[in-house]
C-alpha cells in the first residue's frame, strides 16, 4: 500500500530513534540511578512511536486511537527529559513535544478522502481541520 502519510510517520520515526537513542546515552551516565524515571519513559515512547508509525503508514482502523496514546506518552517523556539540564535530555524533550503536538493533530483530523478530479492533494491533509 502506498503510504500516505510520510510527513507525521517521519515525525513518529524520529522521535522514536532519539528516544532509542537516548536509553543509551542515559544508561551510561554517571547519575543513571537518579534517572530510572527517565529511562523507563524514553523506552515507553519508542515503543509506542513504533506502533503508532506503523498503524498509520498501514492505515490501520486503530491508527488515530493509537495517536492519542502516542501524543500522551511523548508528553511524559518530554516532560521528565525537560527536568534534566542536559543538551541531549533538552533536545529529546523538543523532539518529543513536536511529535506529541503532530499525534494530536492526526487524531483530531477528520478521515480522509481522496481528492476530486482536478482537486490538489496536500500531504497534509490531517492538519487542516474540514468544514
């Protein structure tokens, strides 16, 4: 099936990667034990980007319900990260604000519908709100 989502499914992917990433990054530090909140979030939100990537990219009938979820576990994530000082911590919390804000918009979008003839199509559809 062709995707047509690549623009929200590219957020989702990239949030994923640097929450992966950041479960390294924060497994070797030297405070890792005062961080247990944070790791176990940051694998939380890989997780569930990871479903959530793949129900839209395959038009899964749970996809919006899933973006909700998504969004609400980006927003934990990114709030833990914003309490630690560090470059790499602030940098995820950016990420994972970013992805929460463009779960939310999918999953208030409306469903959509294939353009008319002579119609254009804007591969973002589900930002725009339907009259």
């Amino acid at each position: 099936m062709m995707n047509m989502y690549p623009p929200i499914v590219r957020v989702i992917q990239d949030c994923e990667a640097v929450c992966d990433h950041m479960v390294t990054h924060v497994g070797r530090m030297p405070d890792v034990q005062s961080r247990a909140a944070q790791l176990q979030l940051l694998r939380d939100c890989a997780d569930v980007c990871a479903l959530t990537a793949r129900y839209i990219a395959s038009d899964s009938r749970f996809s919006k319900e899933s973006a909700t979820f998504c969004a609400d576990v980006c927003e934990a994530c990114a709030a833990e990260c914003m309490r630690h000082a560090d470059q790499a911590s602030q940098h995820c919390a950016r990420v994972c604000c970013n992805c929460a804000r463009e779960c939310r918009a999918y999953a208030m979008a409306s469903p959509y519908v294939s353009p008319r003839p002579g119609q254009t199509f804007s591969p973002y559809w589900y930002m725009v709100p339907t009259m």
